[in-house]
C-alpha cells in the first residue's frame, strides 16, 4: 500500500560567500524526486547560523537526505545532531562524495540509516519507492546500511547514468533562487549581477593526485547534448534573468567538435550570455577558443599548480610548462581574459620550483591569479601518499578550512607556506583587480559595497593585518557583505513539490 511521504534534501554549508553557489546534486535528485510524484523540499542549511532548521523541523519529514562533503563534516555533523534529536521515526540518508569514498566512517559518524555511494538521482528515488510502498529496500544498489544484527552492508555498486539528457532539469525553483544571484558573482576577478553555475559532464580522464571527483563520476566522461544544456541556459535567463552562467565541469574544453557545436548554436539561436569555464592547457587550440570567444565567453580558468616540471610530474597534471604557455599564448592571442590557479607545499616542491612557479605566473600573465595549499581529500592519491610518508602536519585542519590553511608538511612548514602564498598574492595584487579599479562602472559598484557594508570593510581590515594579502581583505569583506544581504532569509522556497 503505497503512502506519501515528505522528504528533505539537506545540504550544510560552512562559509557564507558559498550561498551564491547552490548544490547542483541535491537540485537534480530533487528533481527526478519530484518528477517522479514524490513532495521535496531542499533545505540548503545557511552557514553562520540555524535559520533554516526550524523549518526543516516543521516540516516533518519521513526522509532526510543529506549531501556531505569532506570540508564540511562538522557542520553535517552538528545538524545531523539537532534532526535525531528533534524528529522521530524518519529514514536518515546520506550521500556525496565524502560518503562515496568513506561509507564505513560516514554512516557511523552521522548515525545515518543509509549512506549513498556513488551517483545518487537513482539511488535515492528507489530507497524512495521502497519506503513509499513498504517494501524492502537492502537489494538497492549503491548502497551502505546496518542489517539487523549491526553488520555493515554494501550492495551492488550502481552504474554510472549514461544518458545525462534523460534527468530533468535541476530544481532551482525548491530554492529561494534569488537569494544566490548577489553580485559580483561566482567568477572569480569578473563582476556579474546575476550569475549561476551549470554542469553540462560527469567525469574526468586525468590522474591529478589531489581530486576527487573521479570518486564520484568516474573517469570516463558523460555529456549532455548541447541542446540539452541551451534549453538550461534558456531557461535560466527566462526565468531568473540570468546573465553569466559557470559551467563547473572538470574540463569544459574535452571534446573540441562538442564545444565547437555549443559555440555554433548558441550564435545561432542568439543566446545572449556571458560565460566561463574550466580547460585544461592540453585542451587549447586556437580554432575553439575564437569560437568560444565569439560565443560569448568572459573568462577562461586554468589550473596552472605549479611552474616546476618537476612538480607537475609528481602531481600527474599531465602538463608542462610549455604546454601552459602554450595555452596562455594562444588565450591571449584571441583576446580571452584568464584566470590561473596555483598550489602550493607540493611532494618534490623546493625553493627553486616555488621561484619556478613565480616566474611562470608572470610570462603568462594572466588576468587575475589565485594561489591554495595543496590539500588531501580522502580517496584521492595524495592523501594515501600523505598517510604513508606521515605529511599531515595538522589533523584538526582535515575538515577545517581546506586549501587556506597548509594541512601537509612536505618539505616546507606551515609559516613558510603562509608566507610564500603571501608574497605570491602581492605579487599579482595589481593584475587581480586593477581592472575592477580602472572601470569606472565597476568601481562605482564597489566603492558603493564597501561604504554600505562598513562591518565588511572592518572585518576585511582585520583578516588583512593577519596575512597582509588583499585578496584575503576582499574574501572576507564579501563574506560579510553575502551574510548581510540575506540576513533574515531562508534559502528554502515556501512552495514546491506536491503543495503547488
């Protein structure tokens, strides 16, 4: 006897300028939830305090879900906590990558009923039927749960979705969507009013030693059709007015003929948006980036790491530096703006692969520039690595501020990391942001947050004396100025699923 039940997609987050970015993940399992007739509602739990609970709590909801990553483990933790505490008889499910790669810790540290390993749309819509119907779900694939005598579980791994077109489009309309359109927007050294991101492929075919996303996508890449993702675009600037979209795929730029035809459609059907993405400078080629360009695309990222061959070597990158100014070159050369990123405290890094990577970072120079500390996620190779040659300098910083905080000692300590970024940053402080200062339209709109938000500027002044990179005074300052802003408001939307 099938039942209605509510379910609850619950996603924690720990840094306020992070609501500007919604979970794609628990937007497209909202989606086949909801197509398939089930009532969602999507609580993305604010950072710096419980607005959003309450509300989960009224809700009563027979299912909660949540979406758990790595940085983020306390904050799940913490809310996990307040729901078994408050609600009874619900099924507690989690997921995400965190999950994929540590079910055993995962379900034990959240006291969760079942953990979801893996792609998670299917998955979780047939634990869904199963609890609806009151039928037994521990034949579902792809996941980790407890059986009565409190052995742990796993079932068939699940196939990967092979046809992306076949999921409906993420259900932005389960969020109070506006409250994640705040200028300057998610593209990092360019002003957008409104902008989101989009994810047009699963998977990624390098070996890079620091990422994880192979964990939960695999390495062979899936693609949506391009006029699956139109239809997106199109339907984000109908609905939402949106003006820049991020596509938050690994490597935009795989497969050229694909990228080539989205430049050619959208000319054609007169798409007028701003875009950026992700290459890798394998990737460049000169024929799709003036395509690119014309089609409409303001910033190009790529992940430099590290001018040290060497370095690059080590970190499987599949790069060198002449493939990297190669693809710089080549930017340039049709006029697209360009943003670099780096990473410092690297296994074989020394003092003359981090001069290496200075020198590099100037003859490309790119648009604006980004530094991080390399960091071990679990399940990826570095952390192994770090295990095994006992690099992890601070255990604490494991689910605390990764990438701003050096986690690894390598060859180098944690102060000279700190310092080394700090002179890094300085070194390009100019570049970042020189052509926000020299337009006047820019500037204007951030002289004006900056005299409305003077808590902001007091915070930014703050962080700034701590680490003397300015980058990190306007981090902070927009982490205010974000907070501020939607002070008061819950990202859930009032209206959805089976109460329209």
């Amino acid at each position: 006897m099938k039942r209605d039940i509510k379910i609850a997609l619950v996603n924690p987050r720990i840094e306020s300028y992070s609501s500007t970015i919604p979970s794609m993940g628990l937007l497209w399992i909202a989606a086949v939830l909801e197509k398939n007739g089930f009532q969602v509602k999507v609580f993305d739990i604010y950072p710096r305090d419980d607005r959003d609970i309450p509300a989960l709590l009224s809700y009563a909801p027979d299912v909660v879900g949540m979406t758990v990553l790595t940085e983020y483990w306390s904050r799940a933790k913490y809310i996990a906590e307040i729901i078994q505490k408050k609600l009874t008889d619900f099924t507690f499910i989690i997921g995400g990558v965190h999950v994929t790669v540590l079910p055993e810790e995962s379900l034990n540290g959240l006291n969760a009923h079942v953990g979801v390993i893996g792609e998670g749309e299917y998955t979780l819509l047939e634990l869904c039927r199963h609890l609806a119907n009151g039928t037994d779900w521990y034949n579902t694939h792809g996941i980790i749960f407890r059986d009565m005598v409190g052995s742990v579980v796993y079932t068939t791994p699940r196939e990967y979705i092979k046809d992306l077109d076949e999921l409906p489009m993420p259900a932005r309309h389960l969020l109070s969507f506006e409250n994640y359109l705040i200028p300057p927007g998610i593209i990092r050294g360019y002003w957008s009013e409104r902008s989101t991101t989009i994810m047009t492929s699963r998977g990624c075919p390098f070996d890079c030693i620091w990422c994880g996303s192979m964990c939960t996508f695999g390495k062979k890449v899936r693609y949506r059709s391009v006029d699956n993702v139109l239809e997106e675009i199109e339907s984000l600037m109908r609905d939402y007015s949106i003006d820049t979209v991020w596509f938050c795929d690994d490597t935009f730029t795989l497969d050229k003929s694909r990228v080539l035809e989205f430049c050619e459609k959208i000319i054609r059907r007169k798409i007028n948006i701003n875009w950026g993405c992700q290459a890798h400078v394998s990737t460049a080629d000169e024929e799709m980036f003036s395509a690119m360009k014309k089609a409409g695309l303001c910033q190009l990222d790529f992940g430099v790491e590290s001018g040290s061959d060497r370095v690059l070597r080590a970190l499987k990158k599949n790069a060198d530096c002449s493939s990297i100014k190669r693809a710089f070159k080549i930017a340039k050369k049709v006029r697209i703006r360009t943003m670099a990123s780096f990473m410092f405290g690297c296994p074989g890094e020394k003092e003359r692969d981090v001069e290496a990577t200075f020198a590099l970072a100037k003859k490309i120079a790119p648009d604006f520039v980004s530094s991080f500390f390399l960091t071990p996620y679990p399940g990826t190779e570095l952390m192994r690595m770090a295990k095994e040659n006992n690099w992890i300098a601070d255990r604490e910083r494991q689910t605390h501020g990764l990438k701003k905080c050096p986690m690894l000692k390598v060859y180098f300590r944690a102060e000279e990391l700190l310092d080394i970024r700090r002179r890094f940053q300085k070194a390009f402080v100019f570049r970042n942001f020189s052509k926000i200062a020299f337009n006047p339209f820019y500037l204007f709109k951030m002289v004006l947050l900056l005299c409305r938000y003077p808590g902001g500027v007091l915070k930014g002044i703050q962080t700034f004396m701590r680490t003397f990179v300015f980058d990190d005074f306007v981090f902070e300052f927009l982490n205010y100025y974000i907070e501020k802003k939607t002070v008061g408001k819950s990202t859930a939307c009032h209206i959805t699923g089976s109460d329209k």
